[in-house]
C-alpha cells in the first residue's frame, strides 16, 4: 500500500479537534486516504467464486466441464470482484467526505459541545 498525505483541509480539522478524538480518527483517515479497494475486492472474487460453484453444482448434467458456462462463471466473478473493488474505493471516498462535514460542523459550531 501507498501512502499518501492526508488532504491538507482534513488534516487541518485533525488538528483542531481534542486529542483523543485525533488518535482515534487518524489511523481510520491513513486507511481511509489509501483505499485500493483490494480487501472489498477479494471477498467479492471469494463470494463470487462461492456462489459459481454452488451454481455449477445444482445446474450440471452430468458433464464435469460445462465450457459455455464456466466462461460465463469466470466473466461473473472477475465482474464481481471488479464491482466490489470499486465499490470499497468509493465507500472510503464517501466516509471521508462525510467526516470532513461532520468535523467542520463540530468545529464551526460552538454549541456543538453543550448538547
């Protein structure tokens, strides 16, 4: 993994919040910030693998090898693994929009604290 630097607005809200709320929040940016996705993608490739499986299992006719569709399979699985990829990427992309909100709320607003 790569790392790369946490966007200067969101690192500048980091600072300005309480220490405990810093050292909880700062490995979840780091992981956040350098999401590939490939966590998201490999269970998509096991659970489509899982699930052509069980497929080929209840549909076959007696053949061990059904070629049209064990080519139809492998398109679904790498199709759901790419799916999946893109889908953790996005959800890391999306949780981080949603904490820079939530911590320009919890700093911009001073009764924020008394509530």
């Amino acid at each position: 993994m790569r790392n790369k630097e946490i966007p200067r607005q969101l690192a500048q809200l980091l600072s300005e919040v309480d220490g405990s709320t810093r050292s909880r929040l700062e490995p979840l940016v780091v992981r956040a910030v350098n999401a590939c996705g490939c966590s998201s993608g490999a269970v998509g490739l096991l659970f489509g693998a899982a699930v052509s499986v069980l497929w080929w299992l209840t549909q076959r006719d007696g053949s061990i090898v059904m070629w049209p569709e064990a080519g139809a399979a492998a398109v679904g699985v790498l199709g759901l693994s790419l799916v999946a990829k893109l889908g953790g990427i996005l959800f890391a992309r999306l949780w981080l929009m949603w904490l820079r909100h939530s911590l320009m709320r919890r700093i911009g607003d001073p009764s924020w604290g008394s509530v």
